[in-house]
C-alpha cells in the first residue's frame, strides 16, 4: 500500500490508456497534446479493529457524543492543519464554512466535520472497526517541498499542494496526521470508573506542601469554564500557558493593573488544577499538559454537564 505513494502514476495511467482508448495518440498528434492527470479527489482512512465487536458498539456512543460536545470549528480547523492561534480566534480572513454534521448510514454512524471541500470523518464500519477518514477536493490549502512548474532548476521552497500525481505522497502524509490528531482528541472517552468515583478526589480539599487548595465543583459556572477551557483541542497538542488560558477565560480587554490581577488569579487555578492532578507542568517551561488522569475526569463531567436529562431519566427507568 505504501509504495502505491512512491510508484509512476504517469507511466501506469499512459498504459491504461494505449489499452482502453488506442486513438488517443492520433487524435492529440496534431495538436502535440498529452493527457495531464489529476487527482481531483483523495482518501486517506485509518482503522482501529476490535476483536469484539462489542466493545465498539459500547464505546462508540460516547466517541460520537464526545466528537459533538468538545470539537469546536477551532479544533476541527486544526485537525485539518488550518492555523489557529492558541488563544482559539479564528483568522477574520478566513471566509469558509465549518460544519458538522450526523447521518445513519447502513454501513454505520457516521460524524462529518467539513471545511469548505476538506473533510474529517468517524463512523463504525459494519460495527467492527473504528474508521477515521480524511478526503481531500481542495488540497491548495496545504503546502509541499517542490521546485516550481516549470523550473527544475529552481530551489524547492515550501510551495502550494496541487491537484498532479507528483505529490500524492504529501497527500497521503497530511491525511495520515490530520487522522492522528483526531484520534489524539478522542483518546480520552475510553473510561469505565462510575463518574462518583472518578471525582470523589476532586470534590474535596486537600493540602499539598502544607498549603490548602479547595474542592472543585464542576457545576458551578467559574469552574466549569475553567474545565472546558482547559479540554480545548488546540491544548492537547500544544499545551497551555497561563496568558493562553488567560484569553479563554477573560475574552475582554483590561487596563494593565487588571491584566495583572488576572494574571496572578489564573496562576492560582493553575496551581489548583496542579493539585488536584489535573494538570502536570513541563519542565523548564511555562506550559503545562493535561494529564490522562485529568484528561478522563474532565471529558467524563463536561459530559455529564450536558447530559440529555430525558435520555437520563428513561436509563433510570
């Protein structure tokens, strides 16, 4: 499958070609005329099988719901490598459409996150594997290491993603990635620790070095912010610093001693995050990650947050 990538498409579509259209050749000899082959149309998929399929059927649920609630067009934008500032404001050039959107189809689920002609998407195939896809109409938002059209002996410079075969493995390679980040994101719904016990912890104070740091209550509307700011995408693969988090919680624009305030308040729910194994910092750096531990207990009470009460109530039934 790998050397599909590497193969002369050019030489192998010439002789399909000679085989199932011979006058070809007499038709474009007086004009001096040769077929210039395009891919107007990619797909790169990554499965994850499951001996049991089972297993899927119960996890899936919670991916879909997950894939819904978390990605905003901020993440689904870089999942398909668009450039977006930590802070989560996308560029005002940008003038395209993000959209998602759920459809039932027989062979599964299916979730679609679309920018403009690009796509991202999940769905369970035949209920047995976990396929994420990456389809490509509009590869000109992405770049390539070539020379020029027409100048061979040009410098390669990082240059616009075009419709021709040369570069199918730089397709292939885009693909593959924006399939990973995704998968990154998801990687976090897989918990079976009833939601009482997973943040038993979280709901009572504790010390750490002799100093106090209180209880977090996900319900309340400060710290429910401060939850789903830190389970943003772009944090993922990024990490977050205190002026990142800074932006998300307080949007608007201060007088220099406010700033600072906010500031030094933002550095002590750092630190209560820290405390309470939310967050770990990476040393030698301003940054901190969210660790797996915290990236399970978020993701389980932003969910709960936005729970179906209908759907809640008829699984008491």
């Amino acid at each position: 499958m790998d050397r599909q990538l590497q193969c002369r498409w050019r030489t192998h579509l010439k002789g399909l070609l000679d085989q199932n259209h011979p006058l070809h050749r007499e038709i474009c000899c007086p004009l001096d005329w040769e077929y210039y082959w395009t891919c107007c149309e990619s797909g790169y998929a990554t499965d994850v099988m499951f001996r049991e399929p089972e297993r899927l059927a119960a996890l899936y649920p919670r991916l879909v719901q997950h894939a819904l609630l978390s990605f905003g067009s901020a993440d689904v934008l870089r999942f398909l490598r668009h450039k977006v500032p930590l802070s989560g404001k996308i560029h005002p050039k940008f003038e395209g459409q993000v959209v998602t959107d759920l459809n039932a189809r027989p062979e599964g689920i299916r979730i679609k996150h679309r920018v403009d002609h690009n796509s991202l998407k999940m769905y369970d195939k035949f209920g047995r594997g976990l396929r994420i896809e990456t389809t490509l109409n509009q590869p000109k938002g992405f770049r390539v290491f070539r020379r020029p059209e027409g100048g061979p002996d040009q410098p390669r410079k990082w240059r616009t993603l075009q419709r021709g075969l040369a570069h199918l493995d730089r397709r292939a390679e885009v693909s593959k990635a924006a399939n990973e980040r995704y998968l990154l994101a998801l990687a976090a719904v897989e918990e079976k620790t009833p939601l009482r016990q997973l943040t038993a912890q979280l709901c009572r104070p504790l010390k750490r070095k002799g100093t106090r740091y209180r209880a977090l209550n996900s319900w309340s509307p400060c710290d429910g912010a401060l939850l789903e700011a830190i389970n943003r995408g772009e944090f993922a693969l990024n990490g977050l610093r205190n002026r990142d988090l800074r932006a998300r919680l307080y949007p608007t624009k201060a007088s220099p001693e406010e700033e600072a305030r906010r500031a030094a308040r933002v550095s002590r729910l750092l630190a209560l995050l820290r405390a309470h194994g939310i967050l770990r910092k990476v040393t030698g750096t301003h940054r901190y990650h969210v660790t797996a531990r915290g990236r399970s207990v978020v993701t389980a009470l932003l969910t709960a947050r936005e729970a179906d009460t209908e759907k809640l109530a008829k699984l008491a039934a």
